[in-house]
C-alpha cells in the first residue's frame, strides 16, 4: 500500500501545472442544435451570419458580421458591438463595448451566448 500512495504522489507532482489561466470560451445553445461551445483561442473571434464569421449564427436578426471578442492586455476579453443594426446586448443592457466577466450573457439578435472562464 505504501509503493501505491508513494506512486501517486509522484504522479501528483508530475502532473503539476499551472491553472492560472485557462481559455474562456463561448457556450451556445441553438434550437435543434445542442449545445456548441467557441473557445477564444485566437485575438478577435468574430460572431454573425456570414460564413466567414468564427461563430456563425442562423437568424435574421443576426447581421452578417455582428459582433466581436477582443482578448486585451492582461487577459481581459472586450465584446464589441460592429455597427449591427439590432445591437449586442449583455446581461439585458445594450453595449458598445463590454469588458467581459464569467457568466456575462450575451443576446445577439434572437441569440443567447454564455462567457465562461471554467477554473
């Protein structure tokens, strides 16, 4: 028994690493699509209707290229309204731009997305 406990300690310190930062993402739930989630693991994702768009979302309420996430110095993720004709809105309020926090819910169009930084 103590080889087992000395071995798991072992791999305790093995597998040590840092957690301080890990990639927030989007979480999305569609109608009939489940849940998706977006990691923001590039500078600028992109959310709209356009094929182009990192996040694409089907709704007509939706403009083609509506909204962005900005990652910024420090960590911080901005939301940033593109001009849509409808507007971005988090948390029920309307933005221009928003510096995200963990749970922020974004409505873009008919659309709703979670920012979430899991830790």
């Amino acid at each position: 028994m103590q080889c087992v406990e000395a071995a798991i300690k072992s791999l305790k310190i093995a597998v040590r690493f840092d957690i301080s930062f890990l990639m927030p993402f989007l979480r999305y739930a569609g109608v009939g699509q489940g849940v998706q989630f977006f990691p923001l693991d590039k500078e600028v994702v992109t959310i709209g209707r356009s094929k182009e768009c990192d996040v694409k979302l089907e709704d007509i309420n939706v403009s083609r290229r509506h909204c962005q996430v900005r990652r910024a110095e420090g960590g911080v993720y901005i939301l940033e309204d593109l001009k849509s004709k409808n507007g971005t809105y988090v948390n029920g309020a309307p933005i221009q731009h928003w510096n995200l926090s963990d749970g922020d819910l974004i409505s873009v169009g008919d659309q709703k997305l979670v920012y979430k930084v899991e830790r």
